[in-house]
C-alpha cells in the first residue's frame, strides 16, 4: 500500500503537494463502497458450503462476520455451491441459480478438486475456468475489483488422502493454473493451501468426516484474507466511519451556530494548517479566531452543507478526505472544495491539515 513518508513531520508539506495526493492518490481503489450494506456471492463446491460444519461455520459466513465485527455492513452470503461439483457442473449451477437481476459487491471462486479427484482431463480445467470467471465478473458488474479466489485445499493431509504425494502434485497443477489465469484477469488469487496441508499434524483442523476443513481451519483461511492487501479497503472501513461521524457533526455544530464545537474536530496544535483565500493560517487559536471573524453571526454562517467525494489511506495514521461544500444564505450561496488531512493522534482522528477554496462567482 502507498504511504506517505515521514507522517510525524507530514504537516509540514506544502498544502499544494497534499492537495495533489488526495487528488491523485486513489489507495488502493475498489469498485464498492462500505457505506451501505454490501453482498457477496460464494462460487464453489463443499469447500465453500462447508461440508461437515454449520451454515454460520463456513469461511464466507466467517468472512461477513470479520466484516460485521470491522463496522462493515454486510448481508448474509449468498451461495451457488454444492458438494461434488465439479467445473462444468458449477457453471451449469450459475446458469440455472444465478440472479442476474442482482449486482454482487463481492464474489468469491474456490473451484477445481472434483476435477483433480473424478481424474477429469486437467486440460479441460482452464477453459471452464475462465468461462466460469466471465460468469462472476457478469455478477460483480463487471468490475474485477470485486472478484477473488481461494486455492484448493490439499486433502492428501488429511486420514481419507493418507498422505498421497500424487494428490498434493495434482493439486498443486491445478492451483497453478488458477493462479495463472486470476492473473491474467487481474484479480486476487489467495493460497490457502498450506494451511490445509497442516491437516495430519493438527487434527483439530479437520470435521468429523476426517476430509473437510473444520471450523477452525476455515477461520484460518479467513484469517490469510483478512490480512492480504486486498482487503485493505475494508479493514480502513471503521477508521473511514469514525472520520465520517465526526465530519457531519462538524456540519451539525455550524447548523446550530456553536464554532466552538465544530473546531473540537481539529487538532490543538501551532501546527495545524489552515489554507484558504485570504492565506495560510498557523495554530488551532488563530484558525478558530479567524472563523469567528469571518463568520460573526448566524446570518453569514448560513446552513452549512457538505459531500465527501473521496477517502484515502496513506498511512495507518493519516487519511485524506476530499469534497465540497456550500453555504445556503439569504443573499448567496458560496461554495468551493476542499482538501482535510486527518492524523490519529492518541487514539483519535483530527484534521491536522485544512485546504479550502472558494469558487469565484459566475
């Protein structure tokens, strides 16, 4: 993930280079949001229904609950999955199941070892593949962003695969060429195969059927996600929410004509930076001198409204967040954009850098 450096001394940049980061910097950009409530779609066989475990056990409905637990609002996964199935028999399982009404915020592929274990033709494995990966691009809306796949498991380590080193090897031949092809449509491949193949030594990762991966060991998988880059955005998620929160009640405490609160946000530092039309401002004093100079009453406060347009991290202490704003007065409405720069400082998000503009009137 892209970081800006030195983020103790970051207030000391100049405005203009922030401004262009927040402007530019897109970290590691998605194509959904977590501002409302998000769906995912498991794609697989009983690896993703969890053969052997309950409903709540199996790792997609872990991974919503990691979501759930992170302040992420999600649904309840849905799954087009059954045990035994195979490549072509999951396609035909998208064809008649698959809502096509519905856009998927997430979509998860874990497919291949009924291939490996039936002894199909590997050669066939790439093709289905693909056509089952165009089938799950058409449900996330296109967007690869919202696609990911899980290796296949290694059941050689587990009592029912008495550890066959030709199982293993077959595995991994078909892992290869998952990996290859998420690569070449430019999504997450996550190897959890390993973890799988911890089965023999650590029983406990194993269901009852001493075959299928056992709650714990699903947690496992959820874990190696959970800690991969791409779900970084997702993880920023309560961080995002929390600077969300205290920016509208910024608006709230100018609506109701209270300065003081509203400046609760900032940092309480001579270094904080204000920039605006009339220059740069140093200090939380002077900055909050100068909106109560400029804005002596309620009349030219006006109603403040604003809209973020973006959030982005740059570091585990510091997000920008950009947007704009408008006052609703009875003679004008003024307006423009601006760049904040929040650092958590004991604990606690504050704006530590504040760039805004005014758009000139037409």
């Amino acid at each position: 993930m892209t970081k800006v450096q030195n983020k103790m001394q970051l207030v000391k940049v100049p405005l203009s280079i922030l401004f262009f980061l927040a402007m530019h910097l897109s970290i590691n950009s998605q194509g959904l949001t977590a501002d409302r409530e998000i769906n995912m779609l498991a794609l697989g066989d009983s690896y993703t229904i969890g053969e052997g475990v309950e409903v709540n056990e199996r790792w997609p409905h872990q991974f919503a609950a990691r979501l759930a637990e992170a302040g992420v609002p999600v649904k309840e996964p849905d799954y087009i999955a059954t045990t035994g199935w195979t490549t072509a028999e999951l396609l035909e399982g998208i064809a008649a199941r698959l809502d096509r009404s519905r856009v998927y915020d997430l979509v998860s592929i874990l497919i291949g070892v009924n291939n490996q274990y039936r002894k199909l033709d590997r050669d066939l494995y790439e093709p289905e593949l693909r056509l089952i990966i165009n089938q799950a691009l058409e449900a996330a809306g296109g967007d690869t962003t919202r696609l990911f796949m899980l290796s296949i498991p290694d059941y050689a380590y587990t009592p029912f695969g008495k550890g066959a080193r030709r199982i293993s090897k077959e595995i991994d031949g078909y892992n290869e060429i998952a990996k290859k092809v998420a690569a070449d449509y430019g999504f997450d491949f996550h190897n959890i195969t390993p973890v799988s193949r911890k089965g023999l030594a650590d029983p406990g990762l194993l269901a009852a059927d001493d075959l299928h991966p056992s709650t714990r060991q699903y947690g496992l998988w959820v874990d190696e996600l959970w800690n991969s880059e791409k779900f970084d955005y997702l993880r920023d998620s309560s961080d995002f929410r929390m600077i969300r929160e205290i920016f509208y009640q910024q608006e709230k405490d100018w609506n109701r004509g209270d300065i003081d609160a509203f400046m609760e946000a900032y940092w309480k530092s001579e270094d904080l930076q204000f920039g605006g039309a009339s220059g740069i401002t140093k200090g939380w004093k002077n900055t909050l001198e100068r909106y109560k100079s400029g804005y002596p009453d309620r009349a030219t406060m006006g109603t403040l409204n604003f809209q973020i347009k973006d959030m982005s991290r740059h570091s585990e202490e510091v997000i920008s967040l950009t947007g704009s704003w408008e006052l609703v007065r009875d003679h004008d409405r003024p307006g423009g954009h601006f760049l904040l720069i929040w650092r958590k400082i004991d604990g606690q998000w504050k704006i530590v850098v504040d760039h805004t503009s005014q758009l000139l009137p037409l």
